[in-house]
C-alpha cells in the first residue's frame, strides 16, 4: 500500500482537489488521515493570532518587554514624586485630608499613591499606629479603585495584596487581631494574582506567624515562622529571613525549648555581622536580652539590652532605642539597681515624648512612679503624677485615656498613690487602646 | 548568562541595560530552566513587573530576579507535568469544567511551532492565515508570482507540520 505524498497531503489537509486513488485510499488508511489531521492543526494553529503573540524575532519581542517595562518604571517613578508632592500638601491634615483632595482629584488615586500610603504606614506603624492605620486605609480604597489600564498583568492586582498586608499589620499593633487575620486572608489571595507571587507570600506567611504568636496559636506561629524563613532566605532577603528565625526563637522559648532558642539566636549573629545589618543585629540583642531573662541571667540580659542601646543609637533607630532603655531600666531595677534603672525610664520617657508618643509615655511614667513609690521617692511620683495628665494632652491623647491619667494625678494629691493604683490605671490604659471609647471607671473609694 | 551589572539591578537602569537585563534574564529561564522562548519571555516580564512594583529590599536584586524566574519556570514545569497526569485520568476524575491545563499546553506548543518557521516561510504564511491574504494578494505584497506564492505557502505549510510533529514528540 503506498501511503499519500507529503503534497496530497497538503492539498487533503487544504480541501484541495485530489485524485480519485488518492480519496479511496484515504478512506481506507488510518495513518494517512491522522497526516491531513496535522496539516489541518497547522492551519488553525496559523490562523490563531494567539499563536503569533511571541513570533516576531526574539531581539524585537525582548526589546519589546524591556521598552513596556520601562515604560512602568517611569511611570511609578513619576507617581511616586506626585504622591509624595500630594502628601506634602496634606501636611498635618492627615489621611482625612487626603481622602478629601483625592476625591475632587481622582486623577491623584495612582498605583504611586498606593506605594507611597503604604510606605508611610509602615513608618509609622510602630510610632503611631492609628495614624498608620488612616494611612492604610486610604491606601486600601485607592488600590481597590486602580484600574488595569497601563499596568502590566497582575500589577493591580499585587498593589492590592500589598496595601492589605500592611492593613493587617496595623491592625495587628492595634491588637485587633481577628480583623488582621481576614486582611491577611485577602492579601494572600490578591498576592497570588499575576505570578511571581512567593516572596511576598512568604512575607504574608511571616506577617501571620506573628499574629498566631499574638494570639497565642504558638504550633501554627512555629510553622509560618520556619516556612518564612526557608523562602526568604531562599529569595535574599537575609533581614526578613532573620525575623523570622528571632520569631522563631521566641516561640522556642516560650515553650520551654531555651537551649534551642539560643542556638537559633546565636547563629543569627555572625551573616547579620557580615552583612553589617546593624538593625537587625540591634533586634537581635534585644531578643537575647529577653531570653537571657527567661534564663534567669541578669547580668547578661543587661550585657545583651546595652549591646541593642548601642547599636540603636548607631543606627538612628530613636522608637528602639528608647525601647532598649526601657527594657534595661526595669532589669536594672529587678535587679536591686533602683537609681540606674529609674534614669534609664526617665531617659525613654523623654525620648517618647520627643517622638509624641503619648501612650509609651504614660505606660513608661506608670512604670517610673511604681519604682518611685518602691524607693520611697514618694514627692517625686507624686510630681510625675501631677504633670502627666498635661504632658500627654499636648502629645495628642484621646480624653478618656486622659481622665485616667487625672485619675492619678488626684490619687497623689489626695496621698492615695499607690502600685494598685497605676496598675488599675496600665490595666485601663492596655484595653483603651483596642478601644479609644471605652470609659475609665476609677477604683472604689 | 546574566548582564554584568556588578551584582546590583537598579530601577534606574539606562534603557540599555535593561534591555540586557530582560535578554538575560529570559535566556536564564530558556537554556537554564528548559522553558520555550516565548514562556521564558513572558515569565521574565512577569517578574521584573513584580520587582519594579514592589519596592523591596533585598540585599541581591540579581539573586532575587534569578530565584523568582527559577519558582516561576519550576511551577510552569509542574503545571505541564500535571497536565498529563490530568489527561490520563480524566475518566476518574469529577467534572470541574473545561480543565484549563491541556489548553495552555496547546497555545504554548502553536506558539513555539510559529516562533520557529523560517523568517520567509513565517512572513508567507503570517500574510495568508493571520491576515487572511490569498495567494495572488500575497504575491503582490512580496513582488512574486500568485503560483509562486501559492508554492511559498505549501512549503511553509509542510515546515510548519514538521515542526508540530517533532515538538509533539519531544519531552514536556
């Protein structure tokens, strides 16, 4: 049997005429039809313009690529500036200000701004976190109203994913810990969109493993923790990669596990030197600090505190470095060194202050008049007291956090200061912050 | 394989380097991560988009576009090896609707089947089944003759069937 010629089978496959032994045999030979197959597959392949997307020679399909993208760089790069310009222009105003501006300027609401909102949330985030919050929030509306035009695939998409991790992460500093969970839910899922999605998924998984811990989900926190770790360090990112294995570490200790936490801790030293990531390393001794703690080692959770003061003055970082003073202050006082450890809190104090931020202020004075009252500097607490009220009014506090801290002020005056007092106060103070509304209720008597 | 670039990757590249940098990084994902030309091109705009839109801080931009090209060629790998598992079992499995993977594969094989014709044979054929020009049109376009045009596209016709059928037969 003499199968058809490459030609009859061009022209079969083309509906061309053929030759009557041609057809008969094509009817009858199975090998022959699945050849005209493959030529009619080639036609519908030709005729889809799907199939010529990428076909054109490779320097001018690559070069084609590369004048797209940098057609988006100049364009987040131009944004970027009008954001920044634009947040200028809000100054004090805040983030109500801005939702007011963007709205009789729509044109405004630009994958910039997104950047630049989250960007600023993040700053503040520690410092100021409902601020941060407002920010966020913005950032969140903006995103959501970004359209596709002029973005590559997924760009959108991913900005969105971006503005609600850090939503969470505000959330999450504000203790509202169910809401940060259903950001996190929604920001993995936009993340996802477009490709290329495991870095920032890895920073989500990150992100969730410190709410777990928060919330006291320590199994689930362990897992997220060494997840994030593997595919950060994978990716380079050698800073995130050590938070995680500090996140780690913590969780370790918590259960007990302390020889273990320290090994974690300890290699965590040497790539973060070479690296010369002062922060990170700053992070890290305060980590050691609390371990050293954990371990009963005072004397080297002082070492380890000292050694984050250090490196936190070096590095500029002023919110940790009044932290580092403030977690050193109360060892130095556990640990029978009253006068060291009281300037220490004075010091912090009056870096908070300088930074307006009215709650560290009052939660770190409440600290200062309990050691006070310890070494019997009665007319000193008293006088912390007396002035705290005012001094947290001009940082900004909400009114009722404010009456508390009258509250106080009226117990010294009264000579009725004493630990339950600032205790009942902290207590107050730790559940307002989750709720700005919520009434103070001054003890009994 | 990569542009020297000294180890740095800067959203301020001169247009010249970023085109070196595109170039690199795709032919990374094509002779390094076996993925077609077209798929490789594609999974490089993809990440640099990301990396652009992302502002992150990474201590090795290079090492970070590597990785992600590297994640996104692996999962394009495991998605083509799933696809033949999905084909060879799809009598057990559930009815979820149209299963999207054996389409990609299709597109991805056209693609690479086009991407490889002759320049001559893919401008002939582009003007006739893209275009929808007749052998006489076509003719006139390139200055030859209908018949010989009307051979042009035969001939190209036959390559591009050559080519479906070795690209059918190589491994996924």
């Amino acid at each position: 049997m003499t199968h058809l010629s490459e030609v009859e089978l061009l022209r079969a496959g083309r509906d061309q005429p053929l030759s009557e032994a041609s057809r008969s045999h094509l009817g009858r030979c199975e090998e022959c039809r699945e050849g005209v197959a493959e030529v009619r597959e080639c036609e519908r392949i030709l005729g889809d313009p799907k199939s010529w997307d990428a076909a054109a020679p490779e320097s001018t399909a690559t070069d084609a690529i590369a004048d797209a993208l940098i057609a988006y760089r100049n364009r987040l790069e131009k944004e970027d500036a009008d954001a920044r310009r634009l947040l200028e222009t809000v100054g004090d105003g805040g983030a109500e200000m801005l939702a007011i501006l963007i709205r009789e300027a729509p044109e405004a609401e630009t994958a910039g701004l997104v950047r630049e909102l989250i960007a600023r949330s993040e700053t503040e985030r520690e410092r100021t976190p409902r601020k941060a919050l407002a920010w966020i929030e913005v950032a969140r509306n903006v995103a959501a109203r970004l359209g596709q035009q002029g973005l590559p695939a997924g760009a959108a998409e991913h900005l969105r994913g971006l503005a609600e991790k850090e939503y969470a992460n505000a959330l999450r500093v504000l203790g509202r810990y169910s809401e940060a969970f259903e950001a996190l839910d929604r920001a993995e899922a936009w993340l996802s969109v477009g490709g290329a999605a495991e870095y920032d998924l890895a920073i989500a998984a990150f992100g969730r493993g410190i709410l777990c811990a928060a919330v006291g989900r320590s199994e689930e926190a362990l897992g997220f923790a060494r997840s994030s770790a593997e595919v950060l360090a994978e990716y380079g990112d050698t800073r995130r990669a050590a938070h995680s294995r500090m996140l780690e570490a913590l969780l370790r200790a918590r259960r007990g596990e302390l020889p273990r936490a320290r090994q974690i801790l300890e290699e965590l030293e040497g790539p973060l030197r070479q690296d010369e990531d002062w922060a990170t390393l700053a992070a890290l001794s305060a980590n050691r600090g609390n371990l050293a703690l954990d371990e009963r080692d005072v004397p080297g959770a002082i070492r380890f505190f000292e050694e984050a003061e250090e490196l936190n003055r070096k590095t500029g970082q002023i919110v940790h470095l009044a932290r580092a003073d403030w977690q050193l202050g109360v060892v130095l006082i556990h640990a029978g060194r009253l006068d060291d450890g009281i300037a220490r809190l004075v010091r912090a104090r009056m870096r908070f202050q300088i930074q307006g931020m009215p709650g560290e202020v009052a939660a770190l004075s409440l600290e200062l008049v309990d050691a006070f009252l310890a070494s019997k500097r009665i007319s000193e607490a008293r006088e912390l007291c007396s002035s705290l009220p005012d001094d947290c009014r001009k940082l900004g506090m909400g009114q009722n956090a404010l009456l508390a801290l009258a509250y106080l002020r009226e117990c010294g005056e009264a000579g009725r200061l004493s630990v339950h007092s600032t205790a009942h106060v902290r207590e107050y103070l730790g559940r307002a912050e989750r709720n700005p509304e919520l009434a103070f209720i001054p003890l009994p008597g | 394989m990569l542009p020297a670039t000294n180890g740095t990757f800067s959203v301020s590249m001169e247009v010249r380097e970023f085109r070196s940098l595109v170039d690199g990084l795709t032919a990374f994902a094509r002779a390094r991560m076996g993925v077609p030309a077209p798929v490789a091109s594609e999974i490089a705009q993809t990440v640099l988009a990301r990396f652009l839109s992302g502002r992150y801080d990474v201590k090795s931009e290079l090492a970070w576009l590597r990785k992600a090209v590297a994640r996104e060629c692996a999962d394009y790998h495991s998605k083509l090896s799933r696809s033949e598992v999905y084909m060879g079992t799809a009598a057990e499995l559930p009815d979820r609707g149209r299963d999207p993977i054996p389409q990609i594969h299709s597109e991805l094989l056209a693609k690479r089947v086009v991407a490889e014709l002759p320049a001559r044979s893919g401008e002939v054929l582009r003007l006739h089944y893209l275009l929808g020009f007749t052998a006489a049109e076509v003719g006139e376009r390139l200055g030859i003759s209908a018949s010989y045009a009307e051979n042009l596209i035969s001939k190209g016709l036959a390559e591009a069937k050559a080519l479906l059928c070795t690209k059918k037969r190589e491994p996924r």
